[in-house]
C-alpha cells in the first residue's frame, strides 16, 4: 500500500531540514519504504480538508490505504512498530526505546520550542533580550541532563532506535543557537545521527522541495 | 510482578492530581493492576539513585521485575499495550489513539507548560504582566483547534482511550487558569474523565498521600 506524506509546499526554514517531515522521511528511509509526497501551501493547511487529516493544522500526516494518522512521534512509532529497523526485539529494550521518544517531545523539547517561540514569535518584544538568558537556561538545564545520561556512548540506550531518531531531531533545532556546541558528547551524537545515510536520504530530499531541484544522492 | 511507581513525597500542587504521578495512576486504575508507590523527596530526585531511573530528576517512574521505565507518555503506552482497557483492539484505531497521545504531550501541552512556567517561574519579572497574554493567546489557540475537532463527541476518536487520558490530563492542567471554561465542549471532556471511577481512584491515592490520609474509597 503507498505511503502518502505532507510537507511544505515551501518550509519556513528554506530546506534546513527542522520541519517535521524530515523525521518522518528519515523513519522510513531507515526501514527501507518507499513514500510519496504531498506538498500542502500555508493557505491549504487551514483549510478543512487539510485539518480533516489534521486537527491543528500542522505538518506532517501519514495515510496508507484507510490509515490516516498525524504527529510526527506517532507516525514514527507506526513505521518503527511495523517494519524492522527502529525499535529493538526485545521487550524491554523495545518499551525503553519507546521512553526516549516520549522524553524527547515532552521533556527535552517543550524548552526547546519556547526558546524558537521566543526568539521568532517575540523577537521584537521589549521584554525579549532580557529574557533569552532565562530561556537558555532552561534549555541547558535539560541539556545538562541529557548530556550526564548519554556519557560517551553512541546512542542513547544500546542499538540506534526511533528514540534517538526523535532526540537528533529535536537537538538539531537548536544547532542555530549555538547551545549544542556547549555540550561535545551531544554534539557528536547528533553529527552521529546526521551522519546516518537514511538520514542524508531525508535530508536530501526535503531539501530538493525547498530549492527545486531533484535530490543528487 | 509488582508494579512499583514513584512520586512526590509532598507534591507541589497540595493535591490536586496535576503531577504526573496520577496520570499513571489512572492508566493503572483503567486497566485494573494494582500497583505500590515509593515517595522521593525533592531532594532524593536530584541524587545519583533517582537520576539512574529518571535522568531529568523528575516522577514517576515505573518499575516492573528487571524493567524500569520513565516518560509519563510511554508508561501510559507500555500499561495500555500490555492490558485490556486503554487501546482499541482494531490497529488502525489503535494507532489513532496512540497519535492522539503525542499530540497531548507535544502539541497541546507545550503552550500549557509555558502558561505555568511565566506564572511561576517568571511570575515576579517586570515583563510577565504585558507578556501573558501573548502566552495565553498561544493556548487558546490550541484549544479552538481541538474544541473544532472535538465537537460534541463524548471522546477524540471512538471509545475512551489512553489518547483522551493524556489529553483530559494535560487541559486539566489549565483549570485554574479559567480558559478551559472558555470551552465548554472541553470543560465538559474534561469532566468526563475526571467522573470515570478509575480517575477518581487514582485521584484520591494521590491526595491521600498529600494529606497524609488513607484513601476513603
């Protein structure tokens, strides 16, 4: 059954690759399935047969035959749960993978999104210089965190799984800030991530939508 | 096995059933496990034992024979998936319900923990005046977004699920804010939850520990 996704008809970081269907494209390049893509225009996502497939408005969905599902983590959990590649066999490890992704939306990035959300939704805000310090420290404060649990190993609890695939991702967000280069062991596991070829596969070719070429690799 | 979660030894909310610890509960409650309880002190959490089972320092965790879990979402998710009572068994539905899980934690719970941190950790700075409406704002539009979506359904998709758990769970976090009110088809989902037996258990053992009295149910 085809795999149908959405992304921006035109991302509002041009192709860095932070948009969500990144991690969604990175997910089932490394599982190995094939998708095609639905580019969705800012206006078209406000529109009732876009929040049909997705109450908030957002990017991306995933539909496979009568199958429509939206957020991101979710729809990484149904790919990593149906084909091999992103959660261990065994159990415990599998529920241990699982807890890394849940760590990663709601732990290390709500502070995350409020530093985006301070910086581009209130960068004009009298209040806003002052503020970004507090904001920071929020962020390091999880950074901290991660960084003592991760200590020198590659990926956050054995094998590469859709936990890290959802850490990388949420720490990429932040690589602007200059945050991440504070913390070398998460640097290194996020260029680790990056350096993934299913990765680069993903990366690619949301990049191609945002410049209109055809993806090189 | 026995299932051993955490939680505050006196939590921050006096009570209320806001800590993540009644989430769990709850879950636990649905799906009739009985479970125990260890207390940590706000001291214990920040040491090397806590830290091992949480690396943020936070509640709960879960721990079941050799498998120690933390992350709210995916303790709820791991219950769910191994007993009757919180998943549907149609996978389709399933994982509809599990996407309604991620967008509690990672998109209407984001706003909302902002809300909280501006009131109490920002609440006596010179900006948080001029800049709660602004947060607010944030809020309420989440909420228009899933009060659209809920309509006059007693439940997101179908029969109560994990997915309505967390989300009952996260809007209740925003009662004393007054904008849940704002809603009545939420106001009312929420009530909804917190009227299910399960809920009112998990409720009670939650306060009984911060009022140092036995459950009366």
């Amino acid at each position: 059954m085809t795999i149908i996704i959405t992304a921006f008809e035109r991302s509002p970081d041009g192709g860095k690759g932070l948009a969500r269907d990144t991690r969604v494209r990175w997910a089932l390049e490394e599982v190995g399935q094939p998708y095609e893509v639905r580019l969705v225009s800012f206006r078209a996502m406000k529109e009732p047969a876009h929040r049909a497939l997705q109450p908030f408005g957002q990017i991306p969905t995933y539909e496979e035959g009568d199958l429509a599902l939206f957020e991101t983590g979710a729809i990484v959990l149904h790919i990593a749960e149906r084909h091999a590649g992103l959660l261990p066999v065994d159990a415990n490890a599998r529920a241990r993978a699982i807890t890394w992704m849940f760590a990663a939306v709601n732990t290390v990035e709500p502070p995350i999104l409020e530093l985006a959300t301070a910086r581009l939704l209130e960068g004009d805000k009298s209040w806003t210089k002052e503020r970004l310090p507090l904001v920071e420290e929020r962020v390091r404060n999880r950074l901290d965190q991660l960084s003592t649990r991760l200590g020198d190993a590659d990926w956050l609890d054995g094998a590469f799984s859709a936990g890290d695939l959802m850490m990388v991702s949420v720490l990429l967000r932040l690589r602007s800030s200059g945050i991440l280069d504070e913390y070398p062991n998460l640097a290194a596991y996020v260029a680790r991530g990056e350096s993934r070829p299913a990765y680069k596969r993903a990366f690619d070719a949301q990049l191609a939508v945002n410049t209109g070429k055809l993806p090189t690799g």
